[in-house]
C-alpha cells in the first residue's frame, strides 16, 4: 500500500510517497516560520507527487507526518516544534484542507522506532525499544507491532528518566536524564570535561588544539589509536548507555533495542560493548532473554519511512 | 461475572471467589514448600468454595493467579518464587488438572495494579501505573485497561530502573534502582542513617534507644511532632518518589499514579508532598496534565481480586 509520509526537520520538510518502506517519489520544501505557506508548499509538493505517479489521494492509505516538539496526537496538533516556534498547530486540519485522505502526526523518535520496526533493521521483532543518540535522546516503543506514544501521545519521552537524581542539567528542567549522560552533545561535553584534565591527549591534536572542534566521534576515534583519556571518555559513555538499556529492558523486555541518531553510526563497536555490559550485569534479569541490540539502518529516509508507516494499519 | 483469585504469599495462600471485585467467598491455605501438596491443598480449597455455592467450574470465568517472583505468564509457569523455593513451577497446568477452567498467572505487583484500575481506586481511569513501596519496590502497568507485562511477562519491573547510577545496592544486582531508594526498607535504611547522625533525634525517644525497632512509619510520626531529623529523612524520602514518579509519567503519561505497599498507609500527606514536588518540577511536561496520585484502597484483599481480575476480558 502506498502512503506519504513527511520528514519535518527545522531546515526543511522532506516528502515522499512510499511503497513498503521503499521511497518512490520525493519531494522537499525550505522551511519556513511561516506556517500557512509552509503547508501550502508541502501540499503543493504531495499533489506534484500523486500527478506525477497518475494517482489521487484515494489511491494512498493516508499522510503520516513525524516532527521534533511535542504534539497531541488524537487532535492531529502539533503543540510546540521549538525550532519553527510552530505552536498549537493543527497540520492535520490543515492539510486536510486540500488533501482529504488519513492523516496521523507524530513525534520523531516514535516515526523513526516505527519505521525501524516495519521496514528497517528490527523488522524480525513484534517489540523493540529505539533510543535516537542525537542533540538530546529521543524514545520509540513499538509493542505488537503497534506504536506505543502513552498518554495523550505525552510518554515515551525515554531520553528524560533519571540516570543520576541531581545530575547534569537536562534541557527538560530536570537535572540527571538519560538525555545529559547519553546524547551526542552529552558525549561532547564529557569529551571536553577529559581533554581539559588531560593536555597530552592525542584528542587534542586531532582538533588542532580547539576545543570547539570537538564532536561525536573524536573519543572513539582516539580510543581506536590507543589513547587512554579517550577510552576513558568511551568507557563511561558505554556505561551510560548500557544503564539506560537496562531500564529500557526492566521496563518492556523488549526484543530489540535499536539504537539510531549519530553516536549509532559507531556501529558494532558501540553495540559489542553496550551487548558485554548487559551481559555482565545481568543479575536481574535471571531467566529472562538479553534483547539484541542493533543499529538503526533506515538513515536519513528514516523520518519519511516511518512517518509513511503511520497510516498503515 | 464470577472468577476465582489466587494470592500466593510467603505464609499463606489465600482463595477467594470474587464476582465484580468484592469477594463472596474465601480460604486460605498455610504455605508449604511442597509445591504437591500445596496446589492440592489449593484445589481442594477451590472446590470446596465451589461446592459451597452450588456451583461448578463451568460458571466460574477462570482462576487467576498472583505471586511475587517472576512468571512466565504464555506458559502458566512460575519461573522463581523465592519464598518458597519453587522453580519453573507449572502452575496453571497442575491446577487444570483437577479444575478444568481458564488459568493466567502473573506477579503480585501486576495484579495488584489491575485490581485498582478495574476495581480499586483508579477504575475511573483507562491507564494507571501502580507502584507498592513495600519490602521492595513493585511496579504494574495498565494501558486501555490491559495489563501490560512487558514482553515474556518480564518487563513492567519499574522499581528496578536507575535512580543514582552506582549509587545504593540494589538487590536486583545492580547499584541506585528506585527500590533501593523508595522501598520501605530503603526509608527504614534512611531513618537509621539519619538517626545516626543526630543522636538528640526525638525518633530515639520513640524507639527506646534501639535502632532495631524502627520502621517505616518512624520518620513520618516524628516530623509531625516537630522534629527536625525526621522531616530531613521524610524529604530525601519525597524527593525520591517524586522522581520515580515523574520518570514514570515520561514513560506512560498514565492517568493516574497508584501508590500501594506499607508506605502507602501514610495517605494524602505523601500524596500532597509528592504532587507539590512534581508540579514544582513540572517544567519538562509543559502542556502535558499531571496524572492523579492516588493511594490503593483494596489493601489486603488486592492480591485475591486483581487475580480474579486476569480473567475477565
């Protein structure tokens, strides 16, 4: 069954009209902060895509739509999307306007667990978890197949339990998330706090001596050199990712975890090591299977896939 | 409709024939560790309530069954139930044998849960999470009116995530679990740290000098008197749940909280210092409600008429 889904990033709106979480056709529009022409730019680019393909909207299941904020999503609102200071927008009203077919809205990390879970590297499983390693973590549950957004679509905010009570500050007002151990910028800033105690660090030639240039990927890049300040920065970060599973699996024991957003691209190393630290604390859960662990393979379609998967029963 | 519930304990089995969550009939039988003779003694016990009421299994919607440890629940199976040293116990088979009828197994805390959503204190609620802060920390999850197990019965383990990576030993195994944190033993542990620190504390007084006699209740009772270390105790002991609780609302968004266990007995004055905390730290759920809190109010009965609630869709 074919259905559009689209990708709302904060510079721009990806579009596609996919096939069984295959792309078949797309399209993208430069976002704007002006709501009603971006909606008439994105319902523009979907019935340039039916035209083009010699369908109407009663040849799709529906329009799925994922973005970063928070949305409700029964009213098909999207309540806040901070970068386009979107707020109490109801883009499925909206586009129904032009275009009268299903249309779901989502939140990101829910679209991208989704499409992992139908389409990508968790299909095999009817459960999987996905944490989304990025600016801050985002979570998906998929249950049944089905996705599980909690209440008032308001749940599944995994990135934001406690890991340490009284922590590193979170983004959510909270102090000690998953968020501000776990994330890539979490991981960047652990990077810096080691580089500063350690000034022989090969991760200080890496950036030319600035420390501005640090990202993601400088710590297990040294590590992989043999740096010791490196691994240490890497040892942590596994042991902070490797709790946060655990909580996940105490939670839904659920088949697999997927793990995406930029740390993910460390691939098998991260995975290998995140696998041993579950398995060596494994005490609690005597009895009960370790999930696999996997690295989310839908990349930058995942947005589009996922959210096409929305109005797909 | 008629069903029967099997509360499982450490000192007792107790058997009650319940229709619409109140309890018509009951037995209970002294535990023994001979899992034979207890599950005939427990069939024996249901058929003689059967047989009181005139009736046979035939009008009875099935057995359900409740006991701390962990279950397989698509298999009827007790894995471990640690009281009593049974071990991959095939219960709801070994029942059916003498009692043809329907048979689900599940864990004390889960069917605690379901007994206050369909039952209890939150059946005016399509989705509530319970927590029973007793010897341990016991979590269930109820979604659409459904108890949500995790996959393989294994998940919905709440009181087991992180609160203080590496922080308490946590009987699961691993370091800083909510249970280590907010069980009843973890509030006792605290009265007795505190205590030691402040041996002008009037919670001395009331204990006659021996730290052996406190309980969970101490703290509470002396902060009400005015005194000071015990209010501390009481506020680290807030501040604890309240976290527990907020990662819970990330998680599910439910409509209401269920505080069950020992600690529960304190009423609206936790009620009202954790709501007052979890609004005050609201900042994360802008836009989302703060579910209700509530304390369970089936008591000692919660274990017999959640059980008889897992078998009635």
């Amino acid at each position: 069954m074919k259905a559009i889904g689209i990708d709302i990033g904060g510079m721009s709106i990806k579009i596609g009209l996919c096939e069984d979480g295959k792309i078949i056709s797309r399209r993208k529009v430069i976002t704007t902060k002006d709501y009603g022409e971006a909606i008439d730019k994105t319902c523009d680019a979907i019935l340039s895509i039916l035209n083009e393909l010699g369908i109407t909207e009663n040849d799709i299941a529906g329009i799925g739509i994922g973005c970063p904020g928070t949305v409700t999503g029964s009213q098909g609102k999207i309540d806040f999307l901070p970068n386009l200071g979107w707020k109490d927008v109801y883009i499925a009203d909206s586009i129904k306007k032009r275009i009268d077919t299903k249309i779901v809205v989502s939140n990101d990390a829910n679209v991208a667990a989704l499409g992992e879970n139908i389409y990508g590297v968790a299909k095999k499983y009817d459960s999987s978890v996905m944490l989304t390693l990025g600016t801050g973590v985002g979570g998906g549950i998929i249950i049944d197949r089905k996705l599980y957004e909690g209440g008032e679509s308001k749940g599944a905010e995994l990135g934001h339990l406690t890991l340490i009570l009284g922590g590193e500050q979170c983004g959510c007002g909270r102090k000690g998330c998953i968020e501000a151990y776990a994330s890539a910028t979490a991981l960047m800033r652990q990077t810096r706090e080691e580089m500063l105690l350690n000034k022989d660090s090969l991760m200080w030639k890496i950036v030319d001596g600035d420390i501005e240039k640090v990202d993601g990927k400088l710590a297990f890049d040294c590590e992989k050199a043999g740096d010791k300040s490196a691994k240490k920065v890497v040892d942590n970060y596994v042991t902070y990712l490797s709790e946060a599973i655990m909580n996940m699996c105490n939670i839904f024991r659920p088949q697999a975890i997927v793990l995406g957003g930029g740390v993910s691209a460390q691939g098998d190393n991260l995975v290998k090591r995140v696998k041993a630290y579950c398995e060596k604390f494994n005490y609690g859960y005597r009895g009960a299977p370790v999930p696999e662990i996997l690295c989310a393979t839908l990349g930058n379609d995942a947005g589009i896939i996922g959210a096409s998967a929305l109005v797909i029963e």
